[in-house]
C-alpha cells in the first residue's frame, strides 16, 4: 500500500478523507497514513474521534516552517493536501507544502481546492487558483479536486431543532452542494488510483440547490414546516457556529466577500464528475438529510 500524508488532518474535510480510507472494502490502514497536524494537542483531538490512530501516525508541523515539512513528506508516495481557507498565506503554504514534495520525491499530489477558483473576486478561490498553478506547473503527478460548497455547512441538528434555516445570503440563489461523505469517496477513489486520475481536474458538485430548496427538503423529511430566516450580513458573519473562525480580520473579510458574491450570483455546477467518479448518484439533499436523522435518531 502506499505511504499517504493527509494535511490539516485534524480539521473536518481531511477528517472525512482518513474516515473513507479507513472505511471497508479500503485496503488502506492507520499504519499508511501520516497524518500532519499543528500541535499535539490536534492529534489528540482526531484520535478521540478515530481511537485507531496512534501517536506514530502523526507528524507535527507548519506550512511557513520549510524544515517541518521535510519529515513530513519523506517517505511519501502520495499527498492530500486541504490548505487553511481564508489563511492570508495560504498560497504560500501550498507552494511550500509542493516543493517540499517536489524534494522528496513524492509520487502523486491531490490537492483539495474549490469550484471555479478562477472567479477571483473572492480572495478564497484566488488563493487556490495560485496553488493550482504552481502545481501544474510543479512537475509532480497531481490530481485536483474542486468541490462546490459543503452540504456540511448547514447544521442540519440545529435547523431541525429550531425548525428554522438561518441563510447567510439570498435564500432563492441557486448554490452547488456536496456531501462531505462523497468528497471523502472521491479522494479515496484517487488515492488508491492516483495514475488514473493524473492530471485531472475535477469539478465537485452533488446538487444544485437554494436555501428555499433545502428547506423544502428538510420540511418533507420532518413532515412539517421549515422556515427559512435570511440574517443580516453583520449578524451571519458574528454568529458561533460557522465552519470557518472569523475573529481574525483578514478572514472575516474575505468571508463577507464570499457571501456577497454569493448573494448576487450563487455558485451551482455540474455533478457529472461526481457521478462518473463514485459509479452512482451523488448524495441528494434529501438523501442527506434522511440518512443523518437516522444516525441521530435516539
């Protein structure tokens, strides 16, 4: 089996990844990960989630630190690599997470952008569509991933409880959503294959719909009313409960720039990709919902 290094391995999306690697009929173990993480404190947090990873699998590091990096790779044959989004130097740590790779002669590198990172009015997608090119350009195998936003993002608990969607732009815009579980499968499929996906760049969406259309479908499931609430823009970016930590200035402005552009424009794709990827139907909203009520149910 090849070596694996997951980056960010404690946050939520290479979260799922380790879990779909991990999950059966994967022939993957914890003894091929390794598992790059800030402190010793984030690896204790990933092993009380997964009890299977044990401390060897973990490897401390920074992007902006070069000499952390080299452990990290050394050995490697394949990287998945999600940068910190709204990091004011995330393209720079991507690029040194690449050539550190480059270095070390790492076989393939995926790395996890974000749909249509060409529309750079959003300091989000600009930062990746620089990693993007600094690894196409790299010499590196690599496969990149684009998925659209995260069904994840809305918590599905809290508006089941409330019976209200809090909407952080337009309810009616139309958005492209996937689900975390097939953004993990995905990157298992091109983990475990990496020469079949190389070179490749995949767009990454399951469903295209609108807060109005969530809502609806949270309703059918619940066999009552959702409503949907649109929050002022200074009370959607002050809220706990986001997926992204806004204290630091320069993130919270990028983030009010996301949201106004998705107020005016939405971002819906495709979900060819994803079905041509998994061999089936991406997960649906309705699909989501009722597979997390289940798992939830007392």
């Amino acid at each position: 089996m090849p070596a694996i290094l997951i980056t960010g391995a404690a946050g939520r999306t290479s979260g799922f990844v380790i879990r779909a690697l991990l999950q059966a009929p994967s022939p993957i173990q914890p003894s091929d990960l390794r598992l790059l993480v800030r402190s010793q404190d984030s690896a204790h947090t990933l092993q009380s989630r997964i009890p299977a990873l044990a401390d060897a699998h973990f490897v401390v590091g920074d992007y902006l630190e070069a000499h952390t990096l080299a452990p990290a790779v050394a050995g490697v044959d394949v990287v998945f690599h999600n940068g910190p989004a709204f990091h004011p130097l995330e393209s720079a740590m991507g690029i040194a997470l690449i050539e550190a790779a480059r270095a070390a002669g790492v076989r393939h590198f995926v790395y996890c952008s974000v749909l249509f990172p060409v529309l750079t009015k959003m300091v989000n997608h600009k930062a990746k569509a620089v990693v993007e090119e600094h690894l196409i350009e790299s010499g590196l195998e690599y496969t990149i991933l684009q998925p659209s936003s995260l069904m994840q993002n809305i918590n599905l608990q809290t508006v089941v409880s409330t019976g209200t969607l809090l909407a952080l732009y337009t309810p009616s815009v139309l958005q492209g959503y996937l689900d975390l579980e097939d953004l993990g499968l995905v990157a298992r499929t091109v983990i475990l294959d990496p020469a079949a996906h190389s070179r490749a760049r995949y767009e990454l969406v399951g469903e295209n719909c609108s807060y109005e259309d969530v809502a609806r479908a949270i309703g059918a499931q619940l066999g009552k009313d959702t409503k949907v609430v649109r929050l002022p823009r200074e009370e959607a970016t002050s809220r706990s409960g986001l997926h992204v930590d806004l204290k630091a200035e320069h993130i919270s402005d990028g983030f009010h720039r996301m949201l106004f552009y998705y107020d005016r424009r939405g971002i819906p794709g495709n979900n060819n990709t994803v079905r041509w990827i998994l061999g089936r139907e991406p997960t649906s909203w309705a699909e989501r919902i009722r597979r997390d009520l289940e798992r939830n149910a007392p």
